[in-house]
C-alpha cells in the first residue's frame, strides 16, 4: 500500500514557500477537510510550512469551521488567489488586515487555468474580466494593499482586446473523491458534484509538483470499474482515508444530492411569501420553456423553488457554475450542489460552455448597482465576498437578470393583499452614485447588446444606451417617497411605467 498514508506524513510534503492547490466549492462540497485541518494543526504546533500561496477556483468553507479558514492564521498562508471568500469569513479579514496578499480571479478563469497549466500553455486568454475590477486598468483582481504583483494582462489578437492570465505553477494539490484503490485511482460516487479535481492534478503532475487525495472508503486495486474512475491513479501520489468523510457540512450522504436516487419534487416546501420570494417570482417571469439558465448565490436561488412550488420546473434547464445541469439548484452554505441533478460535469467545461454564450439567462444577485448599470456583488465596506463565477456568467450569457433587495440592513416589509408597504427602510442604499467595485459592467453589456433587468422588491429597472431605466413599480409604492428617495442617483423613468403584477405579492 505505498500510496496509502496517515494525514500528517501526506501534509508534512507540504513545505514552505509552496504553491498549493485546492478542491472544493462551499458548504464541504468535495473538500479535503481532513487534509486542511491537519495542515492547520502541523503549523499550530511546528510553526511549519510557512507563507504559502493557495489556488482555488472556488469559495471553500462554510463560514465556521470548514474549509480555506482552517488555514487562516497569520504567517502560514503569504497570498491567497480565489475565485471566492464568501464561505472563508476569516481568511477575508486577513486579507482586510493586510495579513495576506488577497488575489480575486474569476471563478472560471482559475479553473480553466487548471487546463493551461496541464498542457503547458502561456495561460487563459479571454474577454472574461474586461471592463471589471478584474481588469488591469481598474484593479487588475488585486482586493488589497499587499497584492502588488500584476497577474492580469491586456492583450491584442486580431484588433480586438482580450485579458491574459498567464499561469501559475503548482506545487501540491490537494483533492477528494469517495473511494480510490490502492493504486489511486478515485471513483465519485458520494460527491455532490465532480468540479475540477482532475485538471488540478494533471496541473500539479505537469509542474513537478504532487498530488494528495482524501477519501472515505479504500478498495482493493483494480476493483473500480474503468468508466467510474474519475481520477486516474497516475495523477494520484499519496492517498489519506477519512472514514468520517461528510458529503457536504450538512449531510453526511443524501442520495439525492449524489444524482443516485430520483426523489419526487412534491416533497420540496415552499418558500414563505416575503420580499425575497416576490423579487424570485418577478424574475421568474424572464423564463421561458427550455431555456438553459444558470441561478447565482444568495437571491437567485429562490428562482428554483418558485419553479418547483408552481409546478413548471421540468420543462426548464437549471444548470449551476459547479458542473451541475437539471434537477433544483439549493440554495445558502450548500450553493453549487442540485436536488436531484441530471448530469454532472467537470466544472472546466461547465465554463466552457458558459463563456461561449451557452446561457439563454442568468440570474445574480446584487449587493448595489449605479445608473451606468454596474453591479457590485465581489466588496461592500469590510464584506469581502468576491466575484466567484459571476462575470463568466453575466458576461457571457444572452440575457442577464440582478437581483436584490432596494435597502438594506434593517429593510422589513409587509406583503399581502396583493401590494407591498415598508414597516422599515434599510439603513443602506444599495442604489448607488458609483457602485464600489465593478463585478459587472455596464459599458460592456451594451458594447455587445447584452439584455440586462435589475429586479426589487419594489421596483423593476433595465440597461438602455441612455442607461438606467425605471420601467416598473410595485403596487402599493409611492414613486417619488418609496422609490426615487432611496436613491443616491435618480434614473430614467419610463414613459410607459407598469404597475407590477399583483399576482407576486399575494399568498
């Protein structure tokens, strides 16, 4: 059993100075806890290995003690370069301490890179970025003071712009999968999701560097049959058994997560009526039967469960960053993971085939937006979430829906009777003169003619060449007190204003 080994003799290869590569997406989805925590250990007791860089294409954790925050301590980690912080709280406030250089790359970009790395190429030329705070010319993806290094480049091919991400090489990978035999080959049956543990560990191999995996269960050699195996043994260097190996944060197993067992749909609750379910309903309203759509973090969610209360979420195409495509995408610290999917596919080429204007619409949430129709949901104050998959998707897709609430902070409303009343306005305007940072660009959307709605609560907006254009309002509100005065900037208003359907404000 050469490959097999105990958790600390896998980490103690880990030196410092190295470049390491994690898998993984929130709430523990095919994450090597175990492995993260006995990193964690080894350093709290031997002050080693010291000032690593970290690679990931997704946000890992789940705001408590999964994930990158196991390894949130001062001196161990020198630069983080991520695709998200959402779920890692505590490895965003060493960025917002300047305990670390914070780098925030698209989503789809670090995973794609994974693939140039592999082969050997310079590294990921695409438009994703152009335009956002990912761009050079704005902040080049860098979310502090200590992130002096330029990763990002502006290129030129064909008299057309494009951003080059040149690669980053990688030492240690560390991956997941259910079982692996003893020669390290690694079947999925268990995961939620397969997202990119193959292209890290052709990545790492392909630098000189070596690859950890941790499972749940140990199978003789040779016993996995050819089409399960998702990682094949040659990548494999060192195996670490965690019997106690959960599916997810919240679940130890659920076959319905794992696309193993088809549950019926009845069984799923619906969701109370309050602000949140109203601007899901509005935004519903975009669907048509058949399309291919991709539901963001936070808000959007509630997108699949109006679909599945009102009985039509068969005939649509649900599909999630992570590599999921049907069944109802969940929502909170689980993101990224469906009730019972179709298909999983390796994260890599879920990307590909978003950033090729595969999406007929996409629905994100929104954190504030301006009248130039820029949408921030990366860094609000000290919220340091960053930008994830969201400007592959938005960038990309055929049509692209915000979502959000019109306040925030204290905002409470009462919905019923088909109207909306305020009981209390938040404390913070999400409306704003200039959002503070730029996720989503509204001088490139209407560059390339992309639709685009901003959907409340209260009040219903969409990107015109003039910008901002309020074309909608909420039954119940008064334009000039519930509306424009929550505003840091007044918009177009529509001549032709609609009041908003009843229908979405009623039990």
């Amino acid at each position: 059993m050469g490959k097999v080994v105990d958790a600390r003799s896998a980490i103690n290869h880990i030196e410092d100075g190295m470049t390491v590569a994690i898998l993984g997406s929130g709430g523990g989805i095919c994450e090597p806890t175990y492995l993260l925590k006995e990193l964690r250990s080894k350093y709290l007791e031997e002050q080693k290995p010291a000032g690593l860089t970290l690679l990931h294409a997704n946000g890992i954790g789940d705001k408590d003690t999964f994930g990158t925050d196991a390894l949130a301590l001062e001196g161990l980690v020198k630069r983080d370069i991520a695709g998200h912080w959402g779920m890692a709280p505590s490895m965003a406030e060493l960025a917002l301490e300047e305990k670390i250089e914070a780098y925030n790359l698209p989503q789809g970009v670090i995973s794609q890179m994974y693939h140039s790395i592999a082969s050997h190429k310079p590294g990921v030329i695409t438009k994703t970025g152009l335009n956002t705070f990912i761009d050079p010319r704005i902040e080049g993806g860098k979310m502090n003071a200590s992130a002096k290094e330029d990763l990002v480049k502006i290129i030129h091919l064909e008299d057309e712009e494009w951003l080059f991400y040149p690669n980053i090489g990688i030492d240690v990978a560390l991956i997941r999968g259910t079982t692996a035999d003893e020669n390290g080959n690694i079947s999925y049956e268990e995961e939620a999701a397969v997202l990119d543990g193959v292209s890290i560990a052709q990545a790492a191999r392909n630098s000189g560097g070596i690859v950890i995996a941790q499972v749940k269960y140990l199978a003789k050699a040779g016993t996995i049959p050819a089409k399960d195996v998702v990682i094949p043994g040659i990548y494999v260097d060192y195996i670490v058994v965690d019997e106690n190996q959960c599916q997810t944060c919240e679940r130890i197993y659920d076959p319905m997560l794992a696309g193993n067992v088809k549950a019926p749909m009845e069984q799923i609750s619906p969701i109370p009526l309050n602000a949140r379910k109203v601007v899901a309903r509005r935004a519903a309203k975009e669907l048509k039967e058949g399309m291919v759509i991709n539901l963001g973090v936070g808000m959007p969610s509630g997108i699949a469960a109006v679909a599945a209360e009102d009985g039509y979420l068969d005939k649509l195409n649900f599909t999630v960053e992570q590599g999921i495509i049907g069944g109802m995408p969940m929502g909170g610290v689980i993101f990224g993971v469906s009730y019972v999917p179709d298909a999983m596919l390796d994260q890599t080429l879920q990307f590909n085939f978003y950033d090729g204007g595969g999406l007929d619409i996409a629905f994100l949430g929104m954190a504030q937006m301006d009248m130039e129709g820029n949408v921030n949901s990366s860094k609000t104050g000290r919220l340091l979430s960053g930008c994830g998959g969201a400007i592959n998707i938005s960038q990309n897709a055929k049509r692209v829906v915000f979502c959000g609430t019109f306040t925030a902070k204290g905002f409470q409303a009462d919905i019923r009777d088909g109207e909306i009343k305020i009981i209390s306005e938040g404390a913070v305007k999400k409306l704003v003169e200039q959002v503070d940072q730029i996720t989503f660009s509204g001088k490139y959307a209407r560059r390339v003619n992309q639709p685009v709605l901003y959907v409340t609560e209260r009040a219903v907006f969409e990107l015109t060449e003039e910008g901002i254009v309020l074309t909608e309002i909420a039954p119940g509100m008064d334009l000039e007190k519930d509306i424009l005065s929550q505003m840091e900037a007044r918009p177009l208003i529509s001549p032709e204003l609609k009041i908003m359907d009843k229908e979405l404000f009623e039990d």
